[in-house]
C-alpha cells in the first residue's frame, strides 16, 4: 500500500491554514497575529531539522546516540514545563523538580512498553525508542506545567485559608488536599475525555500515521490502545509527582508555609 505524496507546492499551500487563524486573530482584535506566524516559522524548521536529523540517527544508530537525544528530550521537556509558570520558584528552584516529575512519568510508561509489550531489537532502535518516549513527555510536560501552576496559584489566592488550617493543627498535606486534588482531577480530564471519544469524535494522530503509511489498521489500533493507556498513567503519576514537589517547595521542613520572596 502506497501512500499520498505532499509535494513542495501542496505542502505550502498548508500556509492557508495559519493565514485563517490570523484573520480570525484580527477580526476579534487577539493581537496574536505575529505569535502565529513566529509559531508556524518555528515548527516548520524544527520539522524540517528533525526529519533530517532521524534519517542521520536510523542510518547510524548507536546506543550512545539514542541515549543521548532522549536525554535531550527530558531536558527540553522538563525546561519547558517549568518556564510556563506564572507563579512558583524560579527557574533554577523548579527545574530539578520538574525534571524528576516528568522523568519519573515517563518512565513509569515506558519501561513496561519497551520490555514487555514492544520490545526493539536491538533494545536501542531508534524508530521506536524516539518517537514513543517523545509522546510520553510530551503528556508529561504539560501535566506537570498545569499542576505546578495551579497548585501554586492556588498557594498565593488561599493563603490565608491555608494558614488558618496549619494554625488548627492541620498537616501541610491536609491543608493542601482539596487544591492538590482538584489539580490533578484537571491534569487527567484531557487524557480521561481522549479515552472515551477515541475513535468516535476522531482518529489519533499516530494510528492515522500508521494507516497512511500502509499499516495495517488491526495493527494501528493495537498501538493506539497501547498509546492511550501508558498516556493515563503518565498523567497520573507525572501529576501526583508534580504536586508532592510543589508541596515539598511551598513548606518549610517545620510544615510552615514560606513567603512569596522564598519561593522565588
């Protein structure tokens, strides 16, 4: 089974696309016009980069090598989700602990995938080491940006709240629960919403990937269903991580809620 060839002057014709979010960008005054056009610039190079930095790696694959670019990837990953913050530490406080929360979700999903489910041969191949663990930090950085976010938004708004309830005896956990709780259940509604309009609202990206490419769709499906599920669990435990760290960065070693110049 072939597959649809986007030539040079089809693949621009796809500039359409960003010229209508700009319109609409203009006519409602969003002012997000050159952030549109800036984004679609910066995707379309780093596409293009790595496409042709993936034909390098399949055509030299080394342990070291793949090891080195998934590094990168946690890195970039973790660098991200720590920088989207409104509120919280600084950059140098929160990257060590954004690096643990999306490393150690990420892993949780795939470990399993790479030893029990899709095992590569050799164990460093890259056309599934690269893309796959991609996915997963990729869910993993934005669980872990919205929970630090909101758990630390929600520190500043509920100050008060939360030291009436240390002052009654309360734990640093107790008097965090219910904004610690509510952060995560938002972290996991996109991943719990994909689960059960899969296949009905739309076809994800990478099983329709994999049927344009020729892939069987039975086979499509299986990865998909594989897809989805490691993708709950990242959230879940990417989101449970992220907010034991913020608790860890909002309380003192005495349980007692820092300032906001600690924090930064």
């Amino acid at each position: 089974m072939s597959y649809v060839e986007v030539s040079l002057p089809r693949l621009a014709i796809a500039l359409l696309f960003i010229a209508i979010a700009c319109g609409v960008s203009w006519r409602l005054r969003l002012g997000l016009g050159s952030a549109l056009v800036v984004g679609a610039i910066r995707a379309a190079v780093q596409l293009i980069a790595i496409g042709y930095f993936l034909v390098f790696l399949f055509a030299h694959e080394r342990a070291w090598l793949v090891l080195t670019v998934l590094i990168a990837m946690l890195l970039v990953a973790a660098l991200t989700s720590a920088r989207r913050l409104e509120h919280g530490p600084g950059l140098r406080v929160l990257l060590p602990y954004a690096l643990a929360a999306v490393g150690g979700g990420a892993a949780i999903a795939l470990l399993p995938l790479f030893t029990l489910i899709v095992v590569p041969h050799p164990w460093f191949e890259a056309r599934y080491l690269v893309p796959l663990s991609g996915m997963m930090m990729s869910s993993a950085m934005n669980v872990v940006a919205q929970v630090f976010e909101r758990v630390f938004a929600m520190a500043r708004s509920e100050r008060a709240v939360i030291e009436q309830l240390l002052a009654l005896g309360a734990s640093s956990v107790q008097a965090t629960q219910s904004h610690t709780r509510a952060a995560v259940r938002a972290a996991l509604i996109p991943t719990i919403n994909g689960l059960v309009t899969v296949g009905l609202v739309a076809l994800p990206g990478m099983m329709t990937g994999q049927i344009l490419s020729g892939t069987a769709p039975g086979q499509a499906v299986r990865y998909q269903v594989v897809i989805m599920y490691q993708l709950v669990a990242v959230a879940a435990v990417s989101g449970a991580l992220a907010t034991r760290f913020a608790r860890r960065m909002l309380f003192t070693p005495r349980e007692q809620l820092r300032r906001d110049p600690e924090l930064r």
